[in-house]
C-alpha cells in the first residue's frame, strides 16, 4: 500500500447492536470519496462476551458470526454474512480491508482441566512465588456450538504458556504451567518479561498450535478474501512467529498482505528493534501518539519543531503508520 489513509472502522463504545457490518458497507463509497484508502476492521470472530464482545477477549476464531455460542450467532458487529459483506463493498469502493488479528490470547474456556504449574509474581513473571502445584485452569476449548465445523482442532493446556486464574482456589495470580517458560523474544522492560498478558497466554511456538494457527490463517484469507492485517499485542508474542506465519500467508496467497502491528511502547528504539528482527511488517508510531498527546495538554506550550523526534516516522518512515489516537 502506497502512501494512503487508513481508517479505524470502529471504536470500543460501539453499540452492541449488531449493525456495525452493515454500517460501514452503506459508508463505503462515502468513505473512498473522502480520500480513505484502507479502513481497519475490528476483531470479526466470537469473543468470550458474545455479542457485547469488543473483539480482543478470542474464544473461537473460526467463529465469523455463524454459530450460536457464548449466547448469540452474531458477533457484536453482526453476522458472518454481513461481515464478508462489508469487505466486498469496501474493495469495490477501492478501499482496501485490514482484519484485526488477535492470537496471543484465549478466554471463556468451555472446561477445566487440572494442570501443575508455578506461580509468578505479578510485576515479575520470571520470580516463582509459589512453587509447583495443580490448579485447575479453564483451558480447554472444544467449540460445542461448532461441532467442527471449519477444524476438529481442540486447544487444552498444552497450547497456552499460563492462565491467571485457578478455579480450584477461586484464586487469581498468573501461573505458568510445568515445563513452560515465557518466550523471550517479548518485552522486558515491564514486568521482567511481558509475554503474558491476559487469559490463556498462548504458546506460539507448541508446534500442534501452530499448525493450527497456520491452518486458520488460510482459512480466513480463502473466507474473507482480506488485504492485509492489524496485528494486536506484538510486544507480547515472541517475534518468530510472524517471522514464520506471515510470509507463509504471503506465499499462500501471493499477495502483499500489507500488515501493521501494534507494538505498545513510547520507546522508539524498541520499534526499531522490532522491525529490524521482522521484515514483514510496519508498525503504529507509538511514541509520536505520545507526543501528540503531550501537545494537547501543553496549553500551547509544545515545541512543535520537535513533534518528530524520537519517533518512528524519523527513524523509518516507509515502515511508520502515523495515528493521533485509537480505540
């Protein structure tokens, strides 16, 4: 993608009215017209909450709006019809659509299963408080409502690094099961190492999980017929894989993929660090948000000479995705 306009197609404080779909293909004309060339589309599968689900609490992603789960068939957005939809009027507008991918997280299990694991303290994942013991975690995902439909694949214990609750104790803390460890491609400079972020924490690189992640990656792009990605909670995952995952959806499909991540920090060397590990990617300028947003509190008093320092968009503005504010 040249250098264009994306449009963050949704805010969190959306109505949970199921309409959002339908709303934004009616505005897709409109939109183009206005100079908008990529419009950013939120989370499509369904969330542990629902159809009150923003997108980011992922329980099944083969789940577009198609089946009655957690309580409804829609999403908070609408229906998996609705969804493609929306695509296919944005790309006939000329406006290309960029999915929200979430994958470092699972939540809303549909069972426990009791699993040994470590506790770690809060504001350092890498200090055992509390040492080998079985908690029973929600960790099992078998999709009832599904009845594999689209993949067979049922996530358990093995896929994920840790949970934040054991439902034995009714206790929360962050537990990291026996013969885990964090990745160590994350950052480190909160918490001692930011891999886990919240409800199942993911374990990219459990090779049955992968392939799994692999397999929906295709799906997804034969279903919805994508142009690119958001990608969520980089600073979270362990770089390899999307060294590994998205050249393969690149290779499998033969198209760009234009694709941004959010890698969450004011510190500008880290995204260059990022990026110089992944070749594949652009990333938001987090820290010129930052300045921004200093700007806007300074009563006038921002040096706007230097709104640029220390930002991405100097260091390296062909991989730099310019944002004020987002959801």
């Amino acid at each position: 993608m040249d250098n264009g306009t994306m449009l963050q197609g949704f805010s969190w404080y959306l109505p949970a009215d199921g309409a959002h779909w339908r709303r934004l293909a009616k505005s897709a004309q409109r939109l183009a017209d206005e100079g908008i060339t990529a419009v950013w589309l939120p989370p499509a599968y369904k969330g542990q909450a629902g159809g009150f689900d923003v997108g980011y609490g992922v329980y099944d992603t083969y789940d577009l709006g198609e089946f009655d789960q957690k309580g409804t068939v829609a999403t908070k957005y609408g229906t998996k019809d609705e969804y493609l939809a929306c695509i296919r009027s944005l790309q006939a507008a000329g406006v290309q659509a960029l999915g929200d991918v979430v994958l470092n997280q699972r939540m809303g299990a549909d069972a426990t299963e009791d699993v040994v694991a470590r506790e770690v303290a809060a504001n350092d994942r890498n200090r055992v408080v509390a040492g080998p013991h079985k908690i029973r975690a929600w960790t099992r995902f078998c999709f009832p409502g599904r009845r594999g439909r689209y993949s067979t694949f049922t996530w358990d214990w093995r896929c994920f690094h840790g949970v934040d609750w054991d439902d034995a104790t009714r206790r929360g803390g962050i537990y990291l099961f026996d013969g885990k460890s964090w990745d160590d491609e994350v950052d480190h400079d909160d918490n001692g190492n930011y891999d886990y972020l919240m409800g199942c924490d993911v374990d990219l690189s459990y090779p049955p999980a992968y392939d799994e992640l692999v397999r929906w990656g295709k799906w997804y792009l034969d279903t919805t017929g994508l142009d690119g990605f958001r990608f969520d909670a980089l600073k979270h995952m362990g770089r390899e894989f999307y060294q590994r995952w998205l050249p393969e959806m690149r290779n499998y499909t033969g198209r760009e993929l234009f694709s941004v991540g959010e890698y969450w920090t004011p510190r500008v060397d880290e995204l260059v660090s990022y990026i110089n590990d992944m070749p594949t990617m652009s990333l938001f300028d987090v820290p010129l948000h930052y300045h921004f947003y200093s700007a806007s509190c300074s009563n006038g008093d921002f040096d706007l000479s230097k709104l640029f320092d220390r930002t991405l968009s100097t260091w390296n503005p062909v991989r730099a995705v310019t944002f004020v504010e987002n959801h």
